[in-house]
C-alpha cells in the first residue's frame, strides 16, 4: 500500500520534473549549442595537414595576423570557405529534413526520401555523360565540383524531380507524396546507372567523386550562388514554425486552426529544396544530416515545438556539418574517410540511443 | 446562430457528382447540443464535414452569425468554430498544455507565441473539460479518452461560437462515453456554443441531446427533440432498412427478435426485468395477460442466492427448478433447439 503510493508519488514526480527543468535549461542548452559550433570551427580551422595554433586561428578570426603568414593564406583560401560550407551544408540540411519530417509525419523523412538528392545525382551523371566540358584538365583540379555545369545539373535535376512531386502535391495526400518522392527517387537512381553505363572512365571517376559528398573544394567564389540560397531557406524555415506546429496535429485538423494547409505544403516543400539541393550541388549528395539532425534536436530539446525546435535543428546540424567535417579532416595520411561515412558512424548510434532513451520518441512519433 | 439553408450535399469526383443529401434548412442556437444520428452510409459525415467548412456543398450555404462559413477566410472560421474529429493525433513531444496552446493558432502573432492571456485561456479550458492533472503530461503517454478531452480543450480554446465533434465517444469505454456527453452538456450551457455532435451511440443521444438530427438514407433530414422523433415513428423509419428494429419504448435497438412465442413470467423488480431480457435472447417474449395463455410459465421464487430460490419452469405437468438464468436459459435453449 505504502509502497505503491510511494511509487505513483515518484511517476508523478518524473512526469512533472524534467517538463520543468528541461524547459528553464532550454537558453543554457542554445547557449553550449552555439558555443559548440564556434569551438568546432576554430578547431576545424585549426587542424590539417599544417597544424596551426587556436590562439592564431582566433587571432585571425577577429581580423589579427598569424605568427606565420602563409598560414593566414591556408586559413583565407582553403579552411575558411570549407568550414563556412560545413556550416550552412549542415544547418541547411538539418533545417530542411525537419520541415520534411513534420510535413510527412514520417520519421524517416528527408532531402533523400523525397527524391530530392537523387535528382541531383541524375542531372549531374548526365552533365558528366555529355558534358564536353568534363577533361581530365578538370579530373586534375580538386575543385572540379564547383564546375559551373554541375551545379547546373545537380539543380535542374533536384528541380525536376521537386516540382513533379509539387505538381500533384495539391491532389494526393502526404503519404501517397511520399512514396511518389521515393519512387521517383529510385528511378532517377536507375537512370544514373544508366547514364553511367555509357560514360568513359575519366567521366565516370569525375561523377564518382562528386558522388562521394564532401563540403571541401567549395571556393569563396561559389558562395555569392550558395550564401543567399542558404539564407533564404533558413529564413522561410524560421517563418514558418507556427503551420509546422499545426501540422503536429495532422492536415485536416491543421485546416481547422486556420492554417492554409496547401500554401504550408508548399512553401515547406520548396523550402526544403531551396535548403536542400544548392548545397547537393555543391557538395555532393551529404547523406544522413537531414534525417538524423531532427532526431538529435528533438531529443536535447524535449518537445516537438518548432519554435524552439527549428533553431535547435539549425545549430545541431551545423555542428554536427561541422564535426563530421573534422573527423574527415583529420590528418590520416594519404587515405581519407568519406563525410558520408563519417556522418552513418557518428550519426546512427546518436539517434539510436536518442530514440531508446526517450520514451515518446520509442514509438518514431514526430 | 447557425443556419443551414437549402443544403445540397455530396461530392464531386471528375465529372460525376453524388448527392448524398439535399434540400437541407436547419438552425443551431446558442447553447443547444444537437446530436445527428443515422445509419451508416446516410451522409452524416458529409453533413459533418459541410457544416464545418472542410468540404464544399453542392449547392446552397451555411452561415455562422450570417456569415457564409465557406466564403471565410480560414482563421476567420477558425475563430468562430471549431472541430474535433474521429482520427487519433499523435501529440508526440507536447505536452497538454502545448497541444492545447495549438487551439489558439487563429488569436496569435507570425510564431505562435502564447501571451500570458493565451496561457491562461488555455489553463482555464484544461480546466474546463476537468483534465488538470493531465496539463503537464506528455500526449504521447495519456489514454484515449484522456487525450479525447485533450482534444476538446483544444477546441475550447479557440473560443469559439459553435464547436463540432465526430464521432468522438467511437473508441471510448462507456463510463468514458457517458462522462463525455454529460461534459458536452455541460459545455453547452455554460460557454452558450451551439454543440454539434454526430455519434452511433443512440442511446446516449436520446438522453443527453437537446435536438436529433436524423439522417435516414436518400437524405431527407428530420429534426426535433428525441422524444418527437421516438414518437412520430420517424426513428423506426430511419433505421427501418437496416435489418435492426429500433424499440419505440425503450429507445433503443432491439437485438433480438421475439419469434420463438412467449411465456408466462411470475415475478416482480429486478429479476423479472432481467429474466424477461434472458428471455428475450432466447427470442421469446412475455405474455401480456391478453389472448391465450402460453404453454410455458416461470415463475420466479426468489433470488438465486436464497437456498431454494430460483425459477420453476412449468413445460405442462413437466417442472424443473434452476438456480441461476444460465441454467434456466440452457434448459430452454434445449427444448426450443429442437423445434
């Protein structure tokens, strides 16, 4: 007997207390978010084949020299436009897989699911394939991703395949959306394969490396294409928390609540794509950001609101945009590990461990 | 408050169009809780989904305080009226509160973020369909019925002039069921919205609705106070197709059919008003006092847990004493299974 009220005094102790505390932790947890960020990127910066101290590479953050100027060379020109990339690659990317997670309901939702990377990769095996402009000129220069006619490619296709899906967005459900994007997705898969058959060797090695996903090789001179894509894209995400928080309840009662339930589908699915396929074009198909980072900023944050989630999100993806970048980094010698593989290593035992630890998030609810 | 008028009902799917229902003039005053009722495949979630705005009519209006619902801008309507429907919302990482946080989308700025005011009409309509202790809990981790009152709250706190709700007593246990329609009640009356609910749940609706709605298939719609429908027979009509007779007297289906006879019960109170339903599953009925008197009498001797209380069942000459209605409803079935 005392025992038992014992226990339901405790159950309702925990089911009150980490609502509490967690809530008032909520501007400490932003805090070592974004402080985490910054000390990843100094540290991103910092390490390399050339080493080079923190205390410079602050120096040279806020505007100082570096003890030895060749590495302010190295830090302007190679470390700084790829830390940046890995920054908004990530923060896009984790932006734009909430957005798609909350719009299909479905935890597993993402720039990939919706076909959105694999149009990408479509239009640039057929850039690749027809392309004159691919020669081994551009196989000897690291930075053949910034290849104007990739970038091209890889937008056109993601746009294909986006607006084919917005296209009919109006007449099917989401589920029905997503397995169209799925679908879809394959296709394009199986017509890369296609295309490839009919490519050289050299080609084919170009399209490999794009394919591999890498925020390296993305040059000052791709940010005026890249920054404002970014930046237009977070701001929609931002804007648009409060739908998305209606749509926690499902379309129908959303319409209810006075949300315009197509414009929300619509600027959420554009607003992915603009997120999503500026940065595939320029770093390669990045797999697993997308889909992991909601998970992460859901489990830290404890709640499904958007207006605390959709920050989380942004700076969760940049870090771990950032940190996988890092591991990639590494000075290993002459092999290097791929991001994509670095993202699965570190990514899926994350939310594998998010995903048991909170009892809600057990049963894959968004 | 509300006024149906000239209502044509159905849908349109390319070129053809289905009317499920037309010709529909019907009013909702403040503080009135209306149930629609009626068979399967008549239209009442069609009605429903018109009334509320989330489905075009096929012709004529429906208007909210003179205003064409339909013509309204979304959060306009949203403002005025409010839904709560059949199907299961997941909540996920909200609390209580949040989820009902939600109902204020129309009354709040670009975010959604809730003034002090807002938190307060959402703690007062928590409060409202009794579910305080549940403000601070997970949606995720609350029952059906907890996370139905949830939903209502949420409606609440739209503020509102009128509120619709689907079928919302379908995955509630009857205690559940009847807490629910005593609350809408109460809703009604206090916070002066009109209620509109539909629900298959005849029996409730009878006691609890101040005005039927009775959508019979082919979709002509009668209203009046339940007793006028049980009376005018309009009830019988309604669900007359179905294979199901509805019993005027206690308003409600019959289960069984009487066609086996009847029998002659001697008895009173409870277990007279039990045995006859025994019976009755047995398909037979209880001898009126009129015309001939059946073959068959039970005469009751007192309750089962007195020693040599129980039921003789007089078959002729023949008498055999039970002590509990499954043994005298076995003994029955024996004899009538062979004819």
């Amino acid at each position: 007997m005392t025992s038992a009220a014992l226990d339901a005094a405790h159950q309702a102790t925990a089911s009150h207390a980490p609502r509490d505390w967690r809530t008032s932790l909520r501007p400490v947890i932003f805090v070592a978010l974004a402080a985490a960020v910054f000390g990843v990127f100094v540290l991103e910066l910092a390490i390399g084949a050339v080493n080079i101290p923190v205390g410079d590479v602050i120096a040279f953050l806020f505007g100082g020299t570096t003890e030895v100027p060749a590495w302010a060379t190295i830090l302007r020109e190679l470390r700084l436009p790829r830390a940046f990339t890995a920054v908004m690659g990530g923060a896009a990317l984790g932006a734009a897989g909430l957005q798609l997670q909350t719009l299909f309901r479905n935890p597993l939702a993402g720039p990939w699911a919706l076909g959105i990377t694999a149009g990408a990769q479509f239009g640039v095996a057929l850039v690749v394939a027809t392309g004159s402009v691919v020669g081994s000129n551009l196989l000897a220069d690291l930075a053949f991703v910034s290849d104007l006619g990739i970038v091209v490619g890889a937008f056109l296709g993601a746009g294909a395949v986006t607006a084919a899906i917005a296209a009919v967005s109006r007449r099917v459900s989401t589920i029905t959306l997503l397995v169209l994007g799925l679908m879809l997705g394959f296709f394009a898969q199986g017509m890369v394969s296609v295309v490839l058959h009919f490519t050289t060797e050299t080609q084919g090695r170009v399209f490999a490396s794009w394919n591999d996903g890498s925020f390296a090789g993305v040059q000052w001179t791709d940010f005026p294409v890249l920054v404002p894509f970014v930046v237009i894209g977070l701001v929609a995400a931002l804007a648009t928390v409060k739908p998305l928080n209606a749509l926690l309840l499902g379309e129908r009662y959303a319409a209810t609540l006075g949300v315009p339930v197509e414009r929300a589908r619509m600027i959420a699915l554009v607003g992915s794509v603009v997120l999503a396929a500026p940065v595939t074009a320029y770093c390669g198909p990045v797999l697993f950001i997308g889909l992991i980072v909601p998970h992460l900023a859901r489990g830290i944050m404890n709640t499904s609101d958007h207006r605390v989630l959709m920050p989380a999100a942004i700076l969760m993806g940049a870090l771990l945009g950032l940190s996988a970048d890092l591991v990639v980094h590494l000075p290993w010698e002459r092999h290097f590990l791929h991001l994509n593989a670095v993202n699965a290593l570190i990514g899926a035992p994350v939310v594998i461990a998010v995903v048991l630890r909170n009892r809600q998030m057990r049963t894959l609810a968004v | 408050m509300l006024t149906i008028e000239n209502l044509d009902i159905g849908y349109r799917s390319g070129r053809a169009t289905t009317v499920v229902a037309s010709g529909i003039d019907e009013e909702l005053h403040e503080g009135e809780l209306v149930c629609l009722l009626g068979p399967n495949g008549a239209g009442k979630s069609t009605l429903m989904r018109t009334v509320a705005g989330m489905q075009e009519p096929l012709g004529g209006r429906v208007l909210i305080d003179g205003e064409d619902i339909h013509a309204m801008a979304a959060r306009d309507r949203a403002k005025r009226l409010a839904v709560v429907l059949t199907e299961r919302v997941d909540g996920g990482l909200l609390t209580s509160h949040a989820l009902v946080g939600l109902g204020r989308y129309p009354h709040t700025n670009w975010s959604g973020r809730l003034t002090e005011a807002d938190h307060d009409v959402v703690s007062a309509c928590i409060a409202r369909v009794g579910a305080e202790e549940l403000e601070h809990r997970y949606v995720g981790d609350l029952s059906d019925g907890e996370r139905q009152r949830i939903m209502m709250a949420r409606a609440l706190a739209q503020e509102p002039r009128m509120m619709i709700l689907d079928e919302i007593t379908a995955y509630l246990d009857l205690p559940r069921r009847v807490e629910t329609m005593r609350l809408l009640r109460r809703l009604a009356r206090d916070t002066r919205q009109a209620i509109l609910i539909s629900t298959h749940d005849l029996d409730l609706a009878l006691r609890a609705a101040d005005r039927v709605w009775l959508l019979p298939k082919g979709g002509h719609l009668r209203t009046g106070a339940p007793e006028d429908l049980v009376l005018d027979g309009s009830f019988e009509a309604a669900f007359a197709s179905e294979g199901v007779d509805f019993d005027p007297e206690r308003g409600a289906f019959q289960v069984h059919r009487t066609t086996a006879g009847v029998v002659e019960l001697e008895g009173d109170g409870l277990v007279r008003h039990w045995t006859a339903r025994a019976l009755e599953r047995e398909g037979l009925g209880v001898w009126d006092g009129e015309g001939e008197r059946p073959g068959i009498r039970i005469a009751i001797t007192g309750p089962s847990d007195d020693a040599g209380g129980g039921w003789d069942l007089h078959v002729g000459e023949d008498v055999t004493r039970h002590s509990s209605i499954h043994a005298l409803a076995a003994r029955i079935r024996s004899r009538t299974g062979g004819t």
